[in-house]
C-alpha cells in the first residue's frame, strides 16, 4: 500500500512541476508583450508631444467654445 501512495504522490508531484512549467511560460509571455507595449506607448507619447509641438499658436484648439 506504501507503493501506491508513493507513486500517487509522485504523478501529482510531475501534474504540479508541468503545471507551473507552463504558468511560468505564460507569464514570461505576457511579460514581452508589456515590455513591447510599453515601448509603443513611449513612441506613442513622443508622436503626439512632436504633433503637439508642431501645433501652430493660438489656433484655438485650447479655446473654449462660446456656450460656456
């Protein structure tokens, strides 16, 4: 009977070592695409800044409109 309980403990022993395998997989997965995310929204930031930039002054974009 110990037999059976060894080898029971060791398939869920294997079942768990695959199971945080494939969890560490996933997560280094998700981690590249933030890293990548995070790289487009820097470029992202620094378009719109150089758009905002290339704004010319007083073309009441910043003006409220009469109504208020």
């Amino acid at each position: 009977m110990d037999d059976d309980r060894l080898v029971e403990v060791e398939t869920k022993l294997a079942y768990q070592e695959d199971t945080i395998q494939q969890l560490n997989d996933v997560i280094c997965r998700q981690q590249d695409q933030i890293d990548a995310l995070l790289v487009k929204y820097g470029l992202l930031v620094t378009r719109v800044k150089e758009l905002d930039n290339d704004l010319p002054e007083g073309d009441g974009v910043d003006e409220r409109p009469p109504h208020y």
